[in-house]
C-alpha cells in the first residue's frame, strides 16, 4: 500500500530512507531512450576503481549493492539498491541517467521514485530540467548510522562521459582531429556536500585542488588553499612551515592570530553557556566560526574546561531543584557532557547522581519493576513490585522494637513479615510514604497502622512504595508534568544569579543544591525569596532548621 505521506523533493532537499533493499524507477513519458547510471563514491567523493560504475555494459556492482534491471517496463529505467550490502568504504551511491539523442528539456513527466516494500517513500519530480544529454538526479548518503537521499538535478552537456569522469571514471577518449575538447561545463549549481546542515569547508566543486566554503545552505564565494595531509606547508594560510634545528616543524606565524581570535571566542562561549546554554543555535555558530578559520574544535573546548564543569553542575542543580529529573534533563545533561568533551571523576560523579535521579523519579511517577516473590500467596492479578529484607520498628511502652523480616509491596498491599509478625496494609489506608532519618516511614489513616522500616536503600524504596501508592490512588502524573513541589524555571535562573551560582553558606561551587529557607513542611512557599543555593554539605547540616 502507498504511503499517505511520501515526500514530494525539491532540488536540494532530502529525507530520510529505510536502510533495506529499495528500487529506484525513473519514468518519463515522451519517446526519449534513456540509460539509467549509478557510481559508488569513497569518502573523499570519487569512484575507488572503474568497476565503482553501474551501467548497460556493467549492470550488476561486485558487492552486489547496486543492479540495473536491463529489461525495464516501457519509459521507465530501474535499479535496486541493497543498503544492507554496500560497503563500508562506500559513502554516497549517485543515480543518473544519459541520452544518446535529445536532451532532457525535451522530456515530458520525468520523475525518480524511491520504493521499499510497503510503497513509495521519495519522490523528484526533475521539471523544468536543462537543455544537457546527462542528468544527476539524486544521491544516497550515510548520515548518523543511517541513509538518506537527497534530490540533486544537476546536468552535463557533454553526455555521459561528462557524468561519470566529474566522479574520477576514467574515460578513453577517441582520436580526433581539430582542438581539445574543453571540460564540460555545469548546467546547474553543484549539489551540496555530505551533511549539508553543516557549515564547513569541502572540495570546490569547480576546482579540487583548493577548498570552498558551504555556509550550512548554499555554496559561497569564499576558497582557500587546500594543503594535503604531510606536507610542509600551514593547513590554515598555506604558508611553508620553517624546519626546527633538533628535527620537526615550527609553529606557522599565523598561530598568534589565532591564539588572539581564540582569546575572544572564549568569552563568547563562556557568555552562552552561562545564558542561552547549547539549546539554541549559538553553540553551532561559535563552532562553525572556528572551522571557517580553520582552528581544530578541539581548541576551543579545551579552553572551556572550566566553564563546561560550571554548565553541567547547573544542569543538574536545576534539575533536582524539585526532586524530580525528567527524560529532557537527562538528555540536556547527556548533550552537554558530549558537546564540550567533559571527563573525570567529577563528571562521572554528577552522571551517577543524575541516572539515579532519573531511575527514582520514573520509581515516583508509577513505571515501576516486576519482581518475583519465593514462597507468597497472590491475590488474583496482583503483582510485585518489591520484595527485599528489612527491619520493622515499632513503638512500644518499654521501648522501641525491631524485629528482622521481609518487607513486600504489590499494586495491591504493602505487607511485612518476620519471625512471629505478619501485617499488611492496604495501599488505600496508606497516607504518605517519607525517608525521615535515614528509615522509611509510611504514614496510614490511623496512627496504630503506621510503620517504621530500616532498609539498606531507603531512597530507592520509598520512591517504589511512593508510586505504587500513586497508581493504587490514580494519582500517576502525565509524561512532563510535575507536582506542585516544581520550581519554576525563571525562579531557578533568578536565585541562581542572585547567589552567584554558589553556596551561600560555604562559598562553594559543586554538588549545589536549591533549598526552602523556611521549608515547605512548614509552610514555606516556592519563591526567589524563600529559596537559596546551598552545597550538599550544608544543605545536609541545615536539616529542616529555619
């Protein structure tokens, strides 16, 4: 069946496409007789051999990537493409298609479609195609693990053999009298590079032995020397490199100026990671000027070490500022570590406390586990969630009495059982469950339902107790939203900068955490006012003191 949504391309525009075997059928309707082409390209965006060329006289590629069906229907050409089998080495399959007579202007309905097996998933319409006797009309290239397919239209006066040799094909010219032949020339603008979203310097492709700069839409004015890889000369300006007496290569003269522009684009950086965050298009930008003047990107992260550290710490300070850490600020912190190349133990410090954050929350919001109960009678339809040694405290006139046993929660009931007690509550006789020294304490509609329980991961259980009892009361929150704990996140950003983005106590910048200076159980409220930043440490030590 064909898909309702199949994408209609544009020159220039591309999708993305299944990474299985799919067929592309070029159809027109006039009487032209068309060949359908195909090359296989390496990475730097030429054929490896000859035999990386798919046409009539060689139809079938070695690695079995690439056929071309040489008993097409009527005004159609054809040819399979098996992602699965092309090689690793391979980058981009380009599809084409050349006349012997006529020229593609002269065609009438001419349209490249892309298939799998449930139907269409791209379609280019080439309209509007230039007076050329070889046409390009699309590529497939990797991109993130996976395939797309761009539309291209781009034409060759000069037939097939302009096609195939603008892709390093070599092409056995026949003897002729009179002058050379000049190189064909392009009909339309060049397609744009792998990765188009990128702005980045490539080939020209007017001209390889130099490189032009693609702003991230279109191909610009702006070349530069292209330096090959070993040789003598400064991969920047192209100035040769003078030889050190004791044996290597001094460093370029252009290197001041490029310490000067880094010594800028620092505090730039620093002024966006410390406002705009990598969320929006600055962070690509600020990358994108240091590949235009060609400085490794590796540069510019390092010099933001410090100020990296000081981005995630406030990512995961915003985050906790509500006990809840949700899938986007785990991803926000996952993004940032990645982006400027953070490490070390404190990192990973910060990581841990973030995953389990996240582990409680998901606990807390009602995903919760399935366990196994040895030896326990189930009601019908009940399931467990938790089942786990610990110890029950209670209350008596003599003293308190703890007694060693297995603590058991279900979507039903939370029960305990120890040598000589066996006690279960019904999750709707359950008022609140809470850590509260370091023990887990469920509170019930009467006082003498109550208890007390000593755990080795009183945080972990009292996250699983906390949504069991959310789903038995139907009170499971939806995807994103928060209880009416959340800080606002003006509120966070205001009380951050108010307090410098460290312990007021203290002075200092790591494991930050925000805290009710009149705490909510006593009825403080949620404000700029009534919240301050204080480390783990001193958060710990101020308790529920006001």
């Amino acid at each position: 069946m064909e898909r309702s949504t199949t994408p209609e391309l544009s020159r220039g525009a591309h999708t993305e496409v299944p990474g299985s075997l799919l067929a592309v059928v070029i159809s027109w309707r006039s009487e032209h007789a068309m060949d359908a082409v195909a090359l296989l390209l390496g990475p730097g965006g030429l054929v490896r051999t000859d035999r990386d060329l798919v046409f009539f006289n060689a139809p079938r590629h070695l690695s079995q990537a690439v056929t071309l069906d040489q008993q097409p229907e009527p005004h159609t050409a054809r040819l399979s493409v098996s992602l699965p089998r092309t090689e690793p080495a391979v980058h981009r399959i380009v599809i084409g298609g050349a006349l012997d007579e006529g020229t593609f202007a002269e065609m009438s309905g001419l349209t490249l479609e892309v298939l799998d097996a449930s139907g269409p998933v791209a379609r280019f319409a080439a309209i509007g195609a230039e007076p050329v006797r070889a046409l390009m009309f699309g590529e497939f290239y990797r991109r993130d693990g996976g395939w797309r397919f761009r539309a291209v239209g781009q034409g060759w006066a000069s037939g097939l053999a302009g096609l195939v040799t603008e892709f390093g094909v070599a092409v056995a010219e026949p003897e002729r009298r009179g002058p050379e032949l000049t190189r064909p020339q392009r009909v339309l603008p060049p397609p744009p590079p792998p990765a188009p979203e990128r702005a980045d310097w490539h080939p020209d492709p007017d001209d390889r032995t130099r490189l032009r700069w693609w702003d991230g839409t279109e191909w610009t004015a702006e070349t530069a020397v292209h330096v090959p890889a070993g040789s003598r000369r400064c991969p920047r300006c192209g100035a040769e490199l003078r030889r050190k007496i004791l044996g290597g290569l001094a460093p370029c003269r252009c290197e001041q100026r490029v310490a000067e522009y880094l010594a800028q684009w620092q505090v730039r950086a620093r002024r966006l990671l410390a406002t705009e965050g990598l969320d929006g298009t600055g962070w690509d930008e600020l990358l994108a000027a240091l590949r235009y003047r060609r400085i490794e990107e590796h540069r510019g992260r390092e010099l933001l070490r410090e100020s990296g550290i000081a981005h995630v710490e406030r990512l995961v300070t915003f985050a906790f500022a509500d006990g809840e850490v949700l899938d986007d600020e785990l991803a926000a912190f996952e993004h940032a570590v990645t982006e400027l190349r953070l490490g070390g133990p404190l990192v990973d410090d910060l990581r841990r406390r973030m995953q389990r954050g996240h582990t409680l929350s998901r606990l807390r919001g009602g995903e919760l586990p399935l366990v196994r109960a040895k030896g326990l009678h189930l009601d019908p339809e009940e399931a467990v969630h938790l089942d786990l040694p610990a110890i029950h405290q209670r209350m008596l006139a003599r003293g308190p009495r703890r007694t060693e046993g297995r603590l058991i929660a279900s979507n039903r009931k939370l029960r305990f059982t120890g040598h000589g007690i066996g006690t279960e509550l019904p999750w709707a006789r359950v008022v609140s469950v809470r850590v509260e020294g370091g023990d887990v304490v469920v509170a019930a509609t009467s006082a003498r339902g109550g208890a007390t329980f000593t755990v080795a991961d009183p945080e972990y259980v009292a996250a699983v107790l906390e949504g069991a009892l959310r789903v038995a009361k139907r009170l499971v929150l939806s995807p994103g939203q928060r209880d009416s704990r959340s800080v606002p996140q003006e509120v966070k950003a205001a009380v951050w900068q108010r307090d410098g983005g460290r312990c007021v106590e203290c002075g200092d910048g790591h494991y930050l955490e925000f805290d009710h200076i009149i705490p909510i159980s006593r009825g403080g409220a949620t404000s700029a006012a009534n919240l301050q930043i204080l480390c783990r440490g001193c958060n710990r030590a101020k308790g529920a003191r006001i």
